[in-house]
C-alpha cells in the first residue's frame, strides 16, 4: 500500500474522532438545560401548590374574623336586649341575634371544609416537596455526570488533534488539500476501499484499469463516479 495512503487512513480515523468528540460535545448544553429542567418544572409544582396553601390559609382567616365580628355583633345586641324595656324591640333584637348565629353555623361549616382542604393540601405540598428534593438529588448528580462526560471529551479531542497534528507532517500539501475538501463534502469518508470495482463510497462501479492501477499502489486514485481516493482492500 502507498505510503500516503497509509497516512492518509490514519489521519481519516483521527478526522472521523475528531468529528464525533465535537459532536457529542455539541449536545452538551442541550443535555444541561434538560437536566436543569428537571428542577424548574418540579420547583414551579411545589411552588403552585404552597401558592395555593396561601391562599387557603387567607380563606381561614377571612372566616375567622367574619365569625369573630358576629360575635361582637351578638354580645353587643344582648347587652342592648337586656336594657331594654319594649317587648317589640327585645323581640327585634332577638331575631337579629338569631339571624347571626346562623350565619355563624354556616361560616363555621364553611372552615370546617377549608380545614380538610388545607389538610389535603399539606399533604400533596410534603408528597412535592420530597419530588423537589429529589429532583435536585438527581440533577446534581447528572449534571456531575455530564461534566466528567465533557471534560473526557475534550481530553480525547485535544489528544486527536495533537495526533492529526502529527500525521499531516510530512504530507504532501496538495494531497491534504483534495483530502480535506473530500473529508468535508463527503460526510466524513473521504478515503474508501474499492472491493470487486465497487467504491465503498458511493457503490458504484470502476472500470478494471482504475482498479488496477489503485491495486498496483502506485499513485493516488480517485473514484471515477464520486471522486473519493481509492485504495485496493483486496
Ligand atoms: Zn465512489
């Protein structure tokens, strides 16, 4: 096999490395925003859910103070009974009085369903809160991950570049001029075996003087339908 072929092959598989490390690298922030996204939909959860503890708690205290200002209301209207000499007024006030302690009884029924809510509402804010602190467990430790993850990556790409680095010295500047164009244009293959006259490149057929002369490994042979450089793999 020629010689610059060889050269050419190796510097192809750092090329192909190269390409991938970048690629996996590329995804990286994307990976990052997932995992942080973990933590944001699991914190705006628990942070609906302690908005609306909020608001129940207002709720209560809503009805604590219009029971409360009925019961001035009542003790105020019984002191005023008990000065009272007319028969009608007294009856009057008493039929406020009453009208007060109903609405008290309703208002009463009222907190007692708010105080099951806000119960059920504890108890999903507890169920969300250990969802949140899991999640955060779970994202610091996948996000340590990623980061090993990069920083292998990039240590293998630094040491693929030094290694590219290498192989280029020595070669011809014209030759590595078409291999990277073709290293560009055609996905990442630029240099392909030819097996029975097909070009593992683009599968088609060469003629048999081409393939001979790629066999003979005698000079540099591209591929007559896509261009690539050939090398015999027979
Ligand atoms: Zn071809």
């Amino acid at each position: 096999m020629l010689k610059e072929i060889e050269q050419l092959l190796l510097l192809q598989d750092r090329d192909q490395k190269i390409k991938m490390f970048k690629a996996e690298l590329e995804t990286v922030p994307l990976e990052q925003q997932r995992i942080d996204q973990l933590v944001v939909s699991k914190n705006h959860a628990f942070e609906q859910i302690r908005q609306r503890n909020r608001d129940v708690e207002v709720q209560k205290k809503k009805l604590e103070l219009d029971a409360q200002s009925r019961r001035d209301s009542i003790a105020k209207y019984k002191t005023q009974q008990f000065q009272t000499r007319k028969n009608d007024e007294f009856q009057a006030i008493g039929q406020e009085i009453h009208r007060f302690e109903k609405e008290i009884e309703q208002i009463e029924d009222k907190e007692i369903e708010l105080m099951e809510l806000s119960e059920r509402i504890q108890s999903e804010m507890g169920h969300a809160d250990q969802e949140l602190k899991e999640a955060t467990r779970q994202s610091a430790q996948l996000l340590a991950d990623l980061k090993r993850k990069q920083s292998t990556l990039e240590e293998r790409l630094r040491e693929a570049q030094a290694e590219r680095e290498q192989l280029t010295q020595g070669l011809d500047p014209d030759l590595l001029f078409q291999y990277s164009r073709l290293f560009t244009s055609k996905g990442g293959n630029a240099i392909v075996p030819v097996e029975h006259e097909f070009c593992k490149g683009c599968h088609m057929k060469n003629t048999s003087a081409l393939v001979h002369r790629a066999k003979m490994g005698l000079d540099i042979v591209h591929c007559e339908q896509c261009g690539r450089i050939l090398y015999s793999a027979d």
